[in-house]
C-alpha cells in the first residue's frame, strides 16, 4: 500500500457536530503547555528546561539547545512531541557537569522563550508527561449555542473516542508506507525515523480496533473479556464478566475498556473482546507481524479519554469560540475537536508532531 491507501476517517461517537469553524488561522489558536508528573529537584547533573516555542517542531528545538550547549544532540531528550503550527510550552532536559554552566538565555529568540532552567538528578524520559492543557480558539463559528452546551455536557459525563490523531501518521499518511517500507527492508531509516514509522503502525492498528467499537456502541461499554484501564493510573486489569459493579465503574469513568497495541506476546482480552482484536488483526497482518518482528510487546491503551477542567467562552455573536482542558499525555486535542465541530483547517498539519 501507499500512503494514501490508508483510511485515516474514523466514526464519531456522538453524532453530527454542533459547530462549523475554522482552526489554526494562526499559531495563537493552539496552545498546549506541558505537565510533569514531578517536580524538579533543583540539583543533579541535568538540566530542566521549560521552552515555549512556535513555528518549530521538536527536533527544532533539540538543535538550537544542542549548539547553545555546544553539545551532540544525543546528550538532549525530551518527554513528548509536540506540534509545530502552534504555542507550546515544554520540558527538554540537557546531561552537563555540575560544575559548568550554560548561558541559556542565549537562546531565547522570535520563536523559542526559556520560561525556566533547572537542575535535576535525572535525565527527561519520554513519556514523562502527567497531562497536557490545552488553550484553544475556534474562528469564524457556525452553530448553534444551546446545541453546543449539550454537547459538551455530553463529553463531560461520557467522554471521547482515545483516537491518535491524523498527525501521528504524517502527511497524507506518509508514515505508514515508510512503515511497510521499514518491515520489507527497504529503507534503513535513523532511530527518530524508525521510532516514528513503528508508532504510526500500532497506532493505525489501534484506532481500527477503536472504530470498529465506536461504530458497534461498544467504545464507552464493556465486552465479554474486556480488559479495562484504570483512570488516573497507568494500569489496567481483565475482568472475564460483565458484571453490575463494571458497569457502574464504566458510568463513573473510573475505568475504561481498552485496545490493544499491537506486538508480541498474548493478548489479555478473553471471549468476545479478544476474537474481535483477532479478527481485525488478521485483516491488516502485514502491520501486525512488522510490528512482532521488530520485538515491540503487546501493550494496552484506553478507548475512551475524559477531559478535564473543560471550560468555554465565546464572544456575543458566537464567532469566536475558546475552549480550555486537560488530557492525560498521549490523548490529543483533534478527539474532542471533532465531536464538537467541523473543523476547516487553514494551517498546514506537521508530519510527525503530537500532543
């Protein structure tokens, strides 16, 4: 397949959005500051930095700190991507002796800001991101108000489909084709590159499963051999019967049902749930054994994302809307997005940056 052969459309879970609007007229509209799951310790042989950039991506980034530290680009991490067409604020981390110093404000410019620089005892992992707040603006509204309160009172009390959003797998679908490319052996990508394609792979395979339940009215209800993601946590467990305490877990979104990300070893759904995952498998093998043969492991991750702290304002006429919420690291912004409007993009989508 090509690129373009993969279908990136994905069903709603709540019916024709309320709104038309358009998003990304400019940077502005998509702020996204990134959250900790700790604090920095203010010594150690790392440092801390918390950048707020636009118009760079990642990688970016990475290389205006590693010539600021006069340092190779292998000695900076960071905890999560994030997009390029937007405000984002984000922690990198930089491994330097105690006893040196860097003038970091040397890199503060049009486009990158250095809130803070600190010390820490440990390098930045990826992944190491609590939640993302996310601070957006909506222009040029059509819709109708009242339609728009239900609709996120909706959300509030039932959440969203967890889908990866379209960025995950590149420009008209680019990464999914190298990542065909990678399990044939064709190219021999740098380890950014081959991480990116691996990602792209599970990811796709995971929002099929994801859709697959979406259509059926299953993404927010449990199967027979669910296996099911405590919120707040990153743990899950697998409950063989569906039973009067489950489902009223699921109605208070203390857990949620989950799909699979794909890789070796066995899958811990049972029954229903498990011939499903099977089934889908089987029809897109070829991602399937790529991702086994590269030795990725069998993982899980929720259907369902809850925001939080989800507050909006409006102007009186309605055609500027801003909305603010909270996601838990790796769920993405476009999720609600689309359940609450029908978005026309006038910025470019980056190929690789995520929330």
């Amino acid at each position: 397949m090509s690129g373009s052969s993969y279908s990136l459309a994905v069903p709603l879970a709540h019916g024709t959005p309320p709104l038309r609007a358009v998003f990304k007229q400019s940077p502005l509209d998509f702020q996204v500051e990134e959250c900790l799951p700790f604090e920095p310790t203010g010594q150690g042989e790392h440092y801390l930095l918390q950048i707020r950039k636009r118009g760079l991506n990642t990688q970016d980034v990475v290389r205006k700190i590693a010539r600021c530290a006069r340092l190779s680009e292998r000695w900076v991490s960071f905890a999560g991507l994030k997009d390029k067409q937007a405000v984002t604020t984000q922690w990198f981390s930089v491994q330097l002796p105690i006893k040196s110093s860097t003038d970091w404000a040397a890199l503060n410019s049009a486009d990158i800001d250095v809130v803070q620089a600190i010390r820490h005892d440990r390098k930045l992992r990826r992944g190491a991101v609590a939640s993302n707040r996310f601070d957006i603006t909506l222009r040029d509204v059509v819709g109708d108000a009242e339609a728009l309160i239900a609709r996120l009172q909706q959300i509030t009390a039932q959440g969203v489909p967890n889908y990866y959003g379209p960025q995950r797998f590149g420009r008209n679908a680019q990464n999914l084709s190298q990542a065909e490319s990678l399990f044939a052996g064709t190219i021999n990508p740098s380890r950014f590159e081959r991480g990116m394609y691996l990602s792209a792979a599970r990811a796709w395979l995971f929002n099929q499963v994801l859709a697959h339940r979406v259509a059926h009215h299953t993404w927010n209800h449990p199967l027979p051999g669910d296996v099911f993601w405590l919120q707040g946590t990153k743990r899950f467990f697998s409950n063989e019967a569906i039973t009067d305490v489950i489902q009223q877990r699921l109605a208070a979104l203390d857990i949620h049902p989950t799909g699979p990300l794909w890789g070796q070893g066995e899958l811990p759904t049972q029954h229903q749930a498990r011939a499903m995952e099977v089934a889908l498998m089987n029809n897109f093998s070829g991602l399937a054994k790529g991702l086994e043969a590269f030795g990725l492991q069998q993982d899980r991750r929720p259907l369902r994302v809850v925001p939080l702290n989800l507050h909006h304002s409006s102007d009186e006429s309605m055609q500027l809307l801003r909305l603010q919420f909270e996601l838990p690291a790796g769920a993405y912004a476009t999720g609600v997005l689309r359940e609450l409007a029908v978005i026309d993009a006038v910025m470019p989508e980056t190929a690789s940056e995520d929330s």
